[in-house]
C-alpha cells in the first residue's frame, strides 16, 4: 500500500495502528530501495516473507500478470497448470531476448530487473570469495558445461597458418591437418571438461600433468603448455588454453597465473573451469592473481556447487567486460529464467554475512575432516593424501583392498554420495583422446584411492556419520573376503589333502 492508501485506511481503523503498520512496510521498501541503489547483497540475509514480498511485486511488473492484460501474440507467459505458476512467482518470459542474452524484454519488466540485480549479485559473491579484480559476472542459464563452450564459440576467431613453416613439409600434410584449431587442455579426468571443446568445434591439444615431488600430487605442466602452442603452429592456432581449478584430488588446480603468464606472453586467450572453485580462498586469489598479472579472458562457475541451488545454472565471470558482451550476443533465442531465479532467492536469503559464514565453516571443518581420514588411514595402513594447494579434495589410499570399487559401492548403497573410488584400471576414450588410469588425471599414479570432498554445506555430522559408515563397510568387505578365503582354502584341501589347512 502507498502512502495515500494508508492515509485513508487511518480513517477506517485506529490510526496508530496504522502508523506502526507504516512503518514495517517502510522498513520493507527501504531494503529494496538499497538493493536497487547499492547493487550488491544486503548485508544480512533477508527473511522468506520479505523476499516473497519482493517476488510478487516483481512479477507484477511482467505483462502476463497486468490487471486487464490482453496476449494476442504467439508467446504471452501463459502457464496452463498453477502449481508450475506459483513455482515460478507468475514470472513465465524467461531472460533476455532472441538476439542477447542479457537484454531487457519490454513486457517482463519483473524478470529483466531479477537478473541484472542477480548478476550484481553473484558479482559481488565473486568479489567477496576473493577475485576483486573481476569486473563482470552473468548468470548462464546452463551448466557449467555447455557455458563453457558457449565461452569457447565466443572467442575471436583468426585464420588458421601453416602447422609447417616449409611450403614442401605442408603440402605434404592433408589440408584438413593445417587448418585445426586447438584448445590447448590441462588434462583433468572429468569428461565435461573435455567435452566442451569439442561442442565448440575444436580439437583438444592434450596436456598431461607432472608429478608434485613426492605428495602423491600432480598439477601443471608449464613448460608443456608453452611446448604445446608451439606444436599447434604457434599462437595463430590456438583458440585458447583451457584451465581447471576445483578438481578431485590427487589433482592440484592448474597454475592459473603462471597460464595466465603464458597467455599474455602469446597473447592466447585463457579460459578458466572453476567449477566449484568459489568456496577456496586459495583458488580465488590465485585467479585475481592471474587477472592482474597474466590473462584471464573468462572463469566459469557452477551454480549449485558454489551457492546451494538446484542444478542447471552457471556464473560466467570476467576482468574484460566485451568478453560477456560476445558471449551474450552469441546465445540463441530467449532461456529459462529458473537458475536466476534461484540464485537470486538463495543469495538475498544468505546476504554478505550468511555468504562469507559458509565460507568460513567449510574451511574450519576441513583439518577436521582431515583428521577423521587419517585415524581411518592409520587403523588399516593406508595414507591421507592431502595437500594444501587443493583445499578442497584429498585422497584415502585402498592398497590393501584386493578389489577396491567394492567401497565405493558400498557406501552408496548405505547412503552416502559423493565418494569416488578410482581403481587405476580404466581406460576411456573421449572425444578420440584414450587416458590410461582414468580418473586419477595421470597415467603414473600408482595406488587407488578413495576421493572426498570438504566443499561448502558440509556438516561435521556428515563426517561423522560418514567415518561410522565406511568403518562398517570396510569390516565388512574385510571379513567376507576372509570368508571366501578360508572356503577356498578348505576346497584346496579337499582336493590335495597333503596340502597345509588355512
């Protein structure tokens, strides 16, 4: 109600009343006066009543939900069932328009406002994390995936040059072998990441990893990098190099500055897979390093990894501001408006404060997670493989188990997701390029292992639910492979009875 209509409501009920009433509706429209002005996360979380209040107000700013409104064109927000319309707050046009992504639609005024304030938003999550150098962030309405590639389309294209200086070597070589365009690629065992590239029509110039000393680690293989744009046929071939930060241990994020370094050097594009790379101190620093002192065109991010949200949205972040400019233009028609939507709810619900709480519980957790997996390394003679260049993931070796994707299976069977058992007896090809050991991002690891993850919204009684879990399967894998020992022993002596009992 606005001022005049409270004025008249005084005449039909005690005017004090209305006066306190006047003020709780101020006090409303004061926050959402700052989150227009200030375009940034309130400091402290808003309420759900508050923020519902805020929705519907919006979608009434959005045609299909005019008093009186009359659609007769081809696409008016109409939603047959109102369970799918209350899900969505009445908001049915999506975002942006047939030839940007980011462009305001004249009849969703609601919707066009939610997600300029909802890429001011993420901004600033980005900001807050640690990346203070990034000028630019939108919500992509897909997974971290296809938002890279999306990325990755976007990037200025150049004419292929000869992968051979000598005129007589070239012709020698198909045309088709002159004329490819490279993504150079850290390797990391995560088949998206590979995907992508071919979804944008390159070819992947595979980087392996190099071992870290003796921390069982591996990570960036500089000078391979720099070899690598040297055997696509120099810079001119290279569409870009392609990063990772977030990622399973025994894996370390890629060395972003030193890439970055690279890439200004050769003045390649650099883009960033930072799935779930947010929620690291360490990661981000890293990346503001590597916008500030090397080059960093684009680092994407996945939605529900970093801020709680239901699959299907993605953050693509930047220090160039026509690098967002490209890849909003590139994005075919209007899309879902639903991942904004959540994050929009999810980031006013936590504010700055809430946001840099998780932050901190995730970190203040993680030496205890760490503690738990050594004192289960320890009873069984296995190792806790950790490092504190990846603060995220660390490894719990399974030397002993004979067959070590049994745990694994058993853990999910008892309820507990996320674990990852990599046996080092896989080989997968993808998109053409075979990896031995897959999973465990080098052909030369050498014991299998366990994955675990401290990422963000872990409890500590998700630790410890999850150490009484695997104790138990693990005995249990421990005593029916004993069983079966035994049984074989006793056939084995039936058969020769000279020969020694179990």
């Amino acid at each position: 109600m606005n001022d005049a209509a409270l004025d008249l409501a005084g005449k039909v009920i005690d005017p004090v009343y209305i006066r306190n009433a006047r003020d709780a509706l101020h006090r409303v429209e004061s926050v959402v006066h700052s989150l227009v002005a200030q375009r940034r996360l309130p400091d402290d979380g808003l309420t759900d009543d508050v923020i519902e209040h805020l929705l519907h107000h919006l979608a009434l700013m959005d045609s299909n939900n005019y008093i009186g409104n009359v659609g007769v064109g081809e696409r008016e927000g109409r939603v047959y069932s109102s369970l799918v319309k209350r899900r969505h707050y009445g908001m049915s046009h999506g975002i942006g328009r047939s030839g940007d992504l980011t462009a305001n639609q004249p009849k969703a005024a609601g919707s066009s406002l939610i997600y300029s304030l909802a890429n001011f938003f993420v901004l600033d999550a980005i900001r807050i994390a640690g990346a203070l150098k990034t000028t630019d962030a939108i919500v992509a309405p897909s997974a971290t995936g296809m938002a890279l590639s999306l990325v990755l389309q976007s990037l200025p294209s150049r004419p292929p040059t000869p992968v051979h200086a000598d005129p007589c070597a070239a012709a020698a070589k198909p045309a088709a072998a002159m004329r490819k365009r490279f993504v150079i690629w850290s390797r990391i065992d995560q088949k998206t990441c590979l995907k992508c590239i071919y979804t944008a029509g390159y070819e992947a110039k595979v980087v392996p990893l190099v071992r870290k000393g003796d921390t069982g680690f591996f990570g960036t293989d500089l000078d391979g990098i720099r070899k690598a744009v040297e055997e696509c046929g120099g810079a001119a071939n290279v569409a870009c190099v392609l990063t990772t930060t977030s990622c399973f241990a025994p894996r370390l994020p890629d060395d972003v500055l030193g890439v970055g370094r690279i890439c200004k050097e050769f003045d390649v594009p650099h883009v960033v897979n930072n799935a779930y790379g947010i929620q690291s101190k360490a990661i981000m620093k890293q990346l503001n390093a590597a916008m500030e002192h090397g080059r960093v065109d684009a680092f994407v991010q996945s939605g529900d990894k970093n801020f709680m949200v239901p699959v299907g949205g993605s953050v693509i972040a930047t220090n160039r501001p026509e690098v967002l400019k490209k890849v909003s233009s590139l994005y075919a028609g209007r899309a879902s408006g639903s991942s904004v939507l959540d994050i929009f709810i999810t980031l006013l619900s936590m504010g700055r404060n809430g946001f840099k709480a998780m932050l901190k519980s995730r970190e203040a957790i993680l030496p205890e997670f760490h503690k738990a997996a050594e004192v289960i390394a320890a009873a069984r003679g296995e190792r806790v493989l950790k490092h504190a260049g990846n603060d995220i993931s660390f490894c719990l070796t399974l030397d002993t188990v004979p067959n070590p994707k049994q745990i694994g299976s058993a853990l999910f069977n008892h309820c507990v997701s996320g674990p990852r058992v990599v046996s080092l007896k896989d080989t997968k090809t993808i998109c053409g390029n075979e990896f031995q050991k897959y999973g465990s991002h080098s052909d030369d690891n050498t014991s299998p292992y366990l994955t675990l993850a401290c990422a963000i919204g872990i409890e500590r009684q998700d630790i410890d639910v999850f150490v009484k879990r695997l104790n138990s399967e693990w005995d249990k894998i421990l005593k029916r492979l004993a069983k079966e020992a035994k049984k074989k022993a006793q056939a084995k002596a039936k058969e020769d009875p000279a020969a020694p009992s179990a």
